[in-house]
C-alpha cells in the first residue's frame, strides 16, 4: 500500500500521489501527481501545472448506450452525445439513416419495390411522368408532365397501337381498291373503272320473235343461237355492273327484250346474274340501263362470261345497236 505524499516507481516513471491538486509554478523535473479519490492527472507544463487527465477534459463518468465523445464547440473538451439527425448509431456501433436533409424516405427507397409508392409522382427529370394520371394514347414528352393522345388527321388510332390510315395529305383514302398514282397535292388517286363496250358488227342486231340468242361480252361476233360459241373468259378477276342496252329501233308489241349478263365455267352451266335490263314492250329508240349497286357481280378470273337476249315478243325484237357495261 502506498503512503499518500510519496513517490512510487511505476514502470519507468515515478509517481507522487497527493490529496489536492498542485497549482502554480513548477519545474520541468517535477514527478507527476495522482490527486487521491478526484482521479485526476497534472503535469508540470512549461512551468505550470496543467490537468491532463479527469472530468474537465476527457469525463471520467460513463457514457449511455450508443453514445459518441464529441469534442466541444470550444475544442476544450470532450462530451459523450447521441448521433441524431437523419441517423442514430447503437451500442452495436450499426448507423440507421431514415431521412435525407431532415426529409424521411419514401418506402420505396428502402424496400426497393416499385409498388410502394402508392401515391404521388414522379418527376420527368427522374424517370416519372410528372402526372398521376393515367396516359392513354401516346405519350409526348414534356418538361414539367408527360401528356397523352390519340393520333388524329390523315393516321387515327383508338385505344391500342394498330393506326388506321384514313386519309393522305387531308383527303380520304379513295374506296377503290386500286389507286393509279397521286394529284398535285400529293393525294391519291383512285382508279377509274372500265368500259367493256359489246358490238354487234354491222351496227345491227335483232332477236327473232319469241327467241333466245347471245352475244359476246365484247368483240363483233353479233348473236349467235350457240351460248357456247358466245363465251368469253377475262385474266383477271373484277367487279361488273353499270349495264346499258341502247337500241337503235323500237321494240314491237307483245312482250319486252330482256339483256342479262351471265357467267359460269366455259361450255359448262352459265348462270344468270341480277345485273340485267329489261326493255319494255313497245319500248322506242334509246338507251336503258341497270345501275343499281346491288345488281353488280364479282367476277373470278379464267370464267366464262356471256349475253344472254330473251325477246318475249312474237316479232322480231328492236335492233340492238350497243351494250356496255364497267370492270373494275
């Protein structure tokens, strides 16, 4: 046991342990000092006795769980203190940070699913929409929010990706399935049908009373009492309609001239089609046509196509000068 007042030799030092705190002046070969039951450590320091250790530098009292030393604003002391702010440490010595710049996380930043930012938006400049409604249509960029529409004018769409050409440069699309180029506003042009034109030859042609004869869908093969060696076949496959019979004398009492296309395989069964004109009894000079949309055929290419002229008078029908009708 050491006597208080005394000098003891620890490790290479000597140390004097006394009941109060030294002061003042001292000389630079002074032993340390140990003040008894204060805990508290001098040296002499260029010529005076200074504190180097105890309460009023480094505490000697315990610190709480977690807790940091944190020199002082002055710099003439340490203090234990809890982290605070947008983190807090643990007597693990593991840091939690749930805010940034006093602003607390959204779940999504830790829970690293998309589905946790339930509500709000996002802003353009990190990956949102700047909306929290819901697009529809395509989206436009924009700088504060995206917007979305469907696509209007000559493209439309509704709803889904597929667009619809309606129109180009401002006018619709033409209905025919064929176009043959564009006009001087860049808009196109739809194809005009075709006019076959049926000839009789001479320029006359008449149907005996209470006869059936054919003609040619074209050509100046006149009437012939044989369908067969009236039938024609076209390369390519259409639409006809528009028929008109013009004759060139009236047609006599006791029943009309009835002209009617027909088609079917070639020296096989023709069909009648609706497309037809009747010409009445007693009819006079002119032209009579069949124009209605309904009475139009499809044509299939390589079938064989005929005129079919019924004269239900018992005399000798008009003269038949023409027959025409549009392909296309």
């Amino acid at each position: 046991m050491s006597i208080a007042g005394s000098a003891q030799v620890v490790g290479n030092y000597a140390v004097l342990y006394v009941f109060t705190a030294p002061s003042g002046t001292c000389a630079s070969t002074a032993l340390q000092e140990d003040v008894i039951g204060a805990g508290t450590i001098y040296t002499c320091q260029s010529g005076t006795w200074g504190q180097v250790s105890g309460s009023s530098v480094v505490p000697n009292t315990p610190p709480s769980a977690g807790q940091l030393l944190v020199g002082n604003a002055g710099g003439t002391a340490y203090a234990p203190v809890s982290l605070s702010g947008d983190c807090t440490l643990a007597s693990t010595g593991a840091i939690t940070c749930t805010k940034t710049s006093g602003s607390s996380f959204a779940t999504v930043a830790t829970s690293g699913s998309a589905s946790d930012l339930g509500s709000g938006t996002l802003a353009v400049a990190r990956g949102g929409t700047g909306t929290s409604s819901t697009l529809t249509g395509l989206v436009r960029g924009n700088a504060s929010a995206m917007t979305a529409a469907e696509l209007s004018g000559d493209v439309t769409t509704s709803g889904s990706n597929a667009a619809t050409v309606v129109k180009v440069n401002g006018a619709a699309v033409p209905t025919s399935a064929i176009t043959v180029g564009t006009n001087a506003s860049q808009q196109l042009v739809a194809y005009t049908p075709l006019t076959m034109l049926v000839t009789t030859g001479s320029g006359t042609a008449t149907v005996a009373g209470s006869t059936t004869s054919f003609l040619i869908p074209f050509g100046g093969y006149g009437l012939g009492a044989a369908e067969v060696t009236r039938e024609v076949a076209l390369p390519v496959s259409g639409t006809i309609g528009n028929l008109t019979v013009c004759i060139s004398t009236a047609q006599p009492t006791g029943g009309g001239l009835t002209i009617t296309y027909r088609m079917g395989p070639y020296n096989g069964t023709m069909v009648s089609q609706a497309l037809s004109v009747a010409i009445a009894t007693s009819a006079g000079i002119g032209c009579y046509q069949d124009t209605t949309a309904a009475h139009a055929f499809a044509y299939t290419a390589g079938q064989a196509l005929s005129i079919q002229a019924v004269n239900a008078s018992g005399s000798t029908s008009a003269n038949i000068s023409s027959i025409s009708a549009t392909f296309q």
